[in-house]
C-alpha cells in the first residue's frame, strides 16, 4: 500500500460531496510527508477525478502547500531519540516530552504556513469551522501543530504515520473531530505512539477524546497506509460532510 493512499482516500470521500451540496464553503489543507511535493497532492486530486468526481470551485477550495527541499524539518537530529524510546524502559515523560519539543522547535516553517493559511481562508471565504487538515508523517506532524493552534476548532484534523503532537506549554484548540492511524509496527513511531497518544489524552481530556477521535491503529504495515486507514477515512469524511452512503 503506497503513502499516498491516505490522502487518496480522503481526496475522493471529501470532493465526492462538493458537488451534491450547496452549503458554506468548505477548505482542505494538504500537507505532504517527507520526499513529496505538492505535484504529489495534485496526482491524488486527479485521481479522484478519474474516479468520475467533479468539483465546483464555489463549493470547495483546497490548499496544497510545499514543503523547502521536500522536507518540513531534518529528521537526523531526531534518530538518537527515537532510537532512545524505542525502549520500553525509556518512555519516561522526560525523554517523549523532549522529543516533542524538539519536533516543534525543528518546524521554522510553522508560522510561515499558518500565515499562509490564514491568507487562503480569507481569500476564498472559509470559517474555521469548515477548515479541514489532512497530513501524512511530517505533514501529519504540522497538521497537528497548525490546527491545535488556531483561534478556534476546525472541522476536523486526519493524520497518519506520526505520533500524537501537540503546542508544549500553551492551551490548544481542539478540532471537531480526528482520525488519525498508525501502524504498530511503524520503524519510525510505532514505539512512542501509545505514550504520546495518552499524554495527548491527559491534556485534552479523556471525555473529549472518547467522543471527537477515531483511530485505526494496524497491526502491520511498517510505514504505510492500511487498507483500515482507508475505509476509515472515507467514512469520516462522510460523516462530517453529510455524504450519503
């Protein structure tokens, strides 16, 4: 299963809306992971097009950021920590806190693609309620950080291939709802996965969890996309989008 199936699956569950409904104007920011660029977006849009959806440019608008070099940070500096809290032993709130904080530290293109975004929302007329994220590994990780640090909640957040992060320190906004999946045996973030996630959890609330998130944690799949993933995806954007099944 390729990465790109991810936001595949949610490209075609959320434009297959667009053009049945005539409600307020819905935007999706795409943000891609590591090696990939926005022309790798646009091939997951065409793809929904092939498939027989059309889209009408009043209804929806979507924003396809790129990445410096194909990459939103430098992973290098990370390694010795993932190799840290790839044991067990060293899941302590100390050693995942400053790995966080050291993914955040490491985005210096944070406030230049929320400013961005900011900009698209009042360019084409979309409330942040009707603001969607979708992102894959590094994606995943800046979709996290833009969308708990707006004024308010979005409509929803989708990640995939990355831990649970969040702003250290500051209250974040919580979205409307989240989908998010991760492979257990992900090389990269299988191990810290399930303590961030519970830290994540700890913040924002166990209520509020249980009832905004969904997630499709897979038994293998290393670092890709599950067919799981997939169908979930689908099903979240019909749901939030009024999508008849």
């Amino acid at each position: 299963m390729s990465r790109s199936s991810f936001l595949k699956i949610f490209t075609i569950g959320a434009l297959a809306i667009y053009s049945s409904c005539a409600y307020a104007k819905i935007g999706i920011v795409f943000l891609h992971g590591l090696g990939g660029n926005a022309q790798s977006c646009k091939e997951w849009i065409n793809f929904a097009l092939k498939s027989g959806i059309r889209t009408n440019a009043e209804q929806c608008a979507v924003y396809i950021p790129e990445a410096k070099n194909n990459s939103w940070f430098d992973v290098n500096p990370l390694l010795p920590d993932l190799i840290r809290i790839s044991d067990p032993s060293n899941q302590t709130p100390e050693n995942i806190g400053s790995l966080l904080n050291k993914i955040k530290d490491m985005a210096p293109q944070f406030r230049h693609l929320k400013s961005e975004i900011q900009h698209f929302m009042k360019r084409e007329g979309i409330s942040i309620e009707n603001l969607h994220f979708v992102g894959y590994s590094q994606g995943g990780i800046l979709a996290q950080l833009l969308a708990y640090s707006l004024p308010e909640s979005c409509g929803s957040l989708c990640f995939a291939g990355c831990p649970w992060i969040w702003m250290p320190g500051e209250k974040i906004q919580k979205p409307l709802s989240i989908v998010m999946a991760i492979n257990k045996d992900d090389p990269y973030f299988g191990n810290v996965y399930s303590y961030s996630r519970n830290m994540f959890m700890q913040k924002v609330g166990a209520i509020w969890f249980r009832n905004a998130v969904h997630e499709v944690i897979s038994q293998e799949g290393g670092h890709e996309i599950s067919h799981a993933a997939m169908v979930a995806g689908t099903q979240h954007f019909k749901e939030i989008l009024k999508l008849d099944s």
